[in-house]
C-alpha cells in the first residue's frame, strides 16, 4: 500500500536529445554511427555476416560460428570492418 504511485503526480516527461533513447527509464546516449541508413541497408544484401556467402567469390561460410570477428575468404577478399 505504501507504494502506490500518487494518481495526483504529473506524468514525469522523459525528453530524449537525438542521438540518445531511453531504456528503463535510463538515458542512454547512442555511439556515433559511421553509416547511413541507406549503407547498412545495401549492408545487409552483401555482406557474409548476413548471407553467410563471401561476396567476391559466392563461397558459403560457416553458419554455426556465430562469434566471428574476422571475415576472410579463401579467394582473398576480407573485411574486419564489422
């Protein structure tokens, strides 16, 4: 009983600068992205981290590794920029 919340109280306003969104009533502040909306949509038809398929040569990667880091394929492309 002692809990309740006061139904009298104004609605607390949680005001978000851009850049920050709040999680669990916290403000957490977003790190910089260095990629637009757009760059991380085409991001997603190529890169093997989502097609699991190397993008130079179509050879499939392993999909039951899941904590890579390093994406190299033996035909020589590579990309740690993930």
């Amino acid at each position: 009983m002692d809990f309740r919340e006061d139904p009298n109280l104004e609605p607390e306003e949680l005001w978000q600068p851009e850049g920050a969104t709040y999680y669990n009533g916290e403000l957490i502040v977003q790190p910089q992205q260095r990629w637009t909306q757009q760059q991380k949509l085409e991001l997603l038809d190529w890169h093997p981290m989502f097609t699991a398929r190397c993008p130079q040569c179509g050879s499939e990667f392993d999909r039951g590794y899941t904590s890579r880091v390093h994406w190299d394929c033996k035909c020589g492309w590579m990309d740690d920029s993930i």
